[in-house]
C-alpha cells in the first residue's frame, strides 16, 4: 500500500472517532441532583415523661414463716394415738389433736386426788364442829367464873371466914398472872380448837392443788394444735415410748407467711412512714415464677428493724403475706394461666412496696442509664448529656431524676462511639417515617 493510502486511512480513522465523541456529548444524559447524605449519626430511642406521686420500692427476699412451734410430749408414757393428718407437709386445723399419751395413770392420780379431797372435807367440817363445841365450853366456864368473883366480892370483911380466904386483890393478882401465864402458852389457844381447824384446812387446800395437778397431767396427755397449721417436721408414731419434754414435731402458722427484704437507707427514704410505730399498713406485694408464669399475692409491711445490718448496712423490712396457702394472681398469663400455686414456703420471691418521691421522676429503661449515672436525652435533633440522681433501679428499669426533666424528649437506648452534648443525631423511628413521607410524594 503506498504511502497516501496510509495517510487517507488514518485521516478517515480519527475523523470517525471525534464524530463518534462528538455525538456521545451530544446524546448523553443531563446531570441528576442527588440529595446530600447527612452524616449525624442514627440512634435507637424511647419516649419518657416526667411523673410524681407513689413509687414501688422493690426488693427480694425469702419467703419464711411468721409464727413456728415446737410440739412434744409435757408428760411421760406411750402414745396410743397419732393423727393421720400430722404428717410434713399436711395441714392440720387448729384445736385438732396431733397425738394422745396413754392416760390411765394419770386418771387414777386424779381419782387418788378426789378422794383425798374428800376426806379432807370431812376433817375440815369435824374440826369446824369441833370449834364451836370448845367455844361453848370456853362459854359456860367465863360465865361460871364471873359468878364466883360476884360472890366473892359479897363476903363482908369483918367476917371470921373472910379472914381465912386470901383478899380479893391477891385473888385478882393470881387469876391475871394465871391469865398471863395462859397467854404465853400455846394450850390456851388450843384449848379454842382454832389451830386445829386451820390445819384441817391447810390439808384441804393441799389436797386440792394435788387434785389441780393431777387434772393437768392428764389433760396434757392430749397434745393438740394451737392454730392452723403446716407441719413441717414430725416424728410420732403409734406405741413410743416418750418422756416428758420430748420433741415430737415442728408446726407452722398457716394464717400468714413472712418475707425479710433488705433496702438501702435511699430506698428506705422513700417510704416515710416505715420506721414509723404508728405507720398503720403500707401496701406491698410479692411476685413469684412458677412454671414460667408470674403470680402475685398481696400483703403489707408489718414492721422494720431500725438497726442497720452491720454487713450489708441495710434496714429489714418485713412483709406479712396474709392466707398465703391461697393461690397466686396471674400477673402475665391472663385468663389461659394455670391455676396459681400456694406461697411455697422457702421460695425467692420479688417484692414491691408502694413509696412517695417527693420529686418528679422518669421510668427509663435500665439500658438508658449510662456510666457514672447520666442519660442521652434527643431534643430538636440534638443530643443532650444529662446527669441524674438514682431513685430506684432493678435489673430491666430504673427510676431517675434531673433538673430539666420536664423538657421532655426521647432517651437514647443504643450505643454511640463518641457522644458530645450538642451534637447532631438522627432518630431512628424518625428517619424511616421521613423516607416513607418522601416515597409517598414521589
């Protein structure tokens, strides 16, 4: 191929692709404008407002029993009775007879005793007849007396026979001192039958106490239970042979059940009146998880111990569950739940008792609550780091306070890498209603 053809090649070539450049500018596309990507970061969060008045104070502790007695044998012998319902683990009703001491000898102690009563009756009536016969001889003898001194004093001085008889002063004399003399003898008092008549009845009245005591014993050959009870523990059998003091078993009041919940002096604060004697009842309840549902009961704070525990630097207060062998409310399962079980003695259980903050608060998730007890609050797109007072916490809530609570806004609940008060934020639920919004326009 010679040179020109070469050269009317190449022209030809570069000719055709600027035509073909020229015609790519001509026909491409006009620029779109693109929305500008905002780079504040997007965050996860909740609503929250600002509350006063009551406020559950919780707490956990172990459901105990309130009242618990020992039972045992108060006398001697072999039981020939035994309840069938005294068993661990069965309720007994109150004044029922838990087991029965074989009683004859205690029976003929008592008829021993009666009859000794009685003969002492009769040595009280002989020795009372015997008094009022020695009171009439007293009697006559003072009244023979008084008539020989009247005749005595009649005989005329002057008489010869007056001369032979000692004077009357000196008969006087010798009667006093007689008189003395028998006064600081006992026979005198004797001779009234009145010492006697005592004895007779010191003897009765020890009669009747042997007869008391014998009454006693038997009636304590029947032991029976002081109130409704759950027994916990027992050990009686038909044939034992027990002694006097002997425990036989342990009972459970079954009218109430107690539960020991420890509160920090800031939460003991928030129910004013729980050191309070005169407090009256302060609503509470437990909670507690069986078989994967939640039940309640009621109850009430029944006192609290106003000295600290020098470990745990806690108070104690005690919740009265009363009718705990009732079954729990459902507190998650509605109406498809299980028949709620009694209060198991033992059990962990949760408790809430209903408290007064004196300052309005916010209910926040306990996920919100960051280090060293501050809050990411979003107000008008920003974010705000608030720091907080710490009323109440539990494992899933917390209860908190500040100063610009009442400002409103949404608490951050996710995470953020370098947070700074005041910086721009994106709020999740937000974001996707405005994407919604600007799709629909379209």
């Amino acid at each position: 191929m010679s040179r020109r053809k070469q050269l009317l090649l190449v022209a030809a070539v570069l000719v055709g692709a600027i035509l073909i450049a020229v015609l790519m500018v001509t026909l491409r596309p006009g620029t779109e404008e693109q929305e500008r990507v905002e780079q504040a970061p997007l965050v996860e969060t909740v609503a929250f407002q600002q509350d006063t008045g009551p406020l559950e104070v919780r707490g956990s502790g172990t459901v105990q029993a309130s009242e618990t007695v020992t039972v045992g044998a108060e006398v001697g012998g072999r039981l020939v009775y035994v309840n069938p319902a005294f068993r661990e683990g069965r309720i007994v009703p109150r004044g029922a007879t838990l087991f029965r001491v074989n009683p004859v000898d205690y029976q003929n102690q008592v008829r021993t005793a009666r009859a000794d009563v009685a003969a002492q009756d009769v040595a009280v009536l002989q020795a009372r007849e015997e008094l009022e016969i020695a009171r009439e001889e007293l009697d006559r003898f003072a009244r023979r007396q008084s008539t020989r001194d009247v005749l005595q004093a009649g005989i005329d001085p002057d008489d010869y026979a007056a001369r032979i008889l000692p004077p009357g002063s000196l008969a006087q004399q010798a009667f006093s001192g007689d008189q003395a003399g028998r006064d600081r003898d006992s026979p005198s008092r004797l001779a009234t039958r009145e010492p006697q008549l005592r004895s007779a009845q010191a003897a009765r009245e020890r009669a009747s106490a042997n007869l008391e005591a014998a009454q006693l014993s038997l009636s304590r050959t029947r032991i029976s239970a002081p109130f409704s009870s759950l027994v916990e523990e027992e050990n009686a059998a038909v044939g034992t042979l027990v002694q006097p003091g002997q425990t036989l078993g342990t009972l459970v009041a079954t009218d109430a059940f107690e539960v020991r919940v420890a509160l920090t002096e800031d939460e003991a604060a928030l129910i004013p009146s729980l050191l309070r004697a005169d407090a009256g009842r302060i609503p509470a309840s437990v909670t507690f998880v069986y078989g994967g549902v939640t039940y309640r009961w009621d109850a009430f704070v029944d006192r609290a111990d106003p000295i600290l525990d020098p470990q745990t630097r806690t108070i104690d207060a005690f919740l009265k569950v009363p009718s705990p062998l009732r079954s729990g409310q459902p507190v998650d399962g509605g109406e498809d739940a299980p028949p709620g079980p009694p209060l198991l003695l033992g059990s962990f259980v949760e408790a809430r008792i209903v408290g007064e903050v004196p300052v309005p608060f916010a209910r926040i998730p306990i996920a919100a609550l960051r280090p060293g007890n501050e809050i990411w609050v979003v107000r008008e797109g920003r974010l705000r780091i608030l720091p907080v007072r710490v009323i109440q916490r539990s494992d899933e809530i917390a209860y908190v306070t500040t100063q610009s609570l009442a400002a409103g806004g949404r608490i951050v609940t996710s995470t953020l890498r370098a947070p700074t008060d005041g910086m721009r934020v994106r709020v999740a639920g937000a974001e996707k209603q405005r994407r919604a919004g600007q799709s629909g326009g379209e």
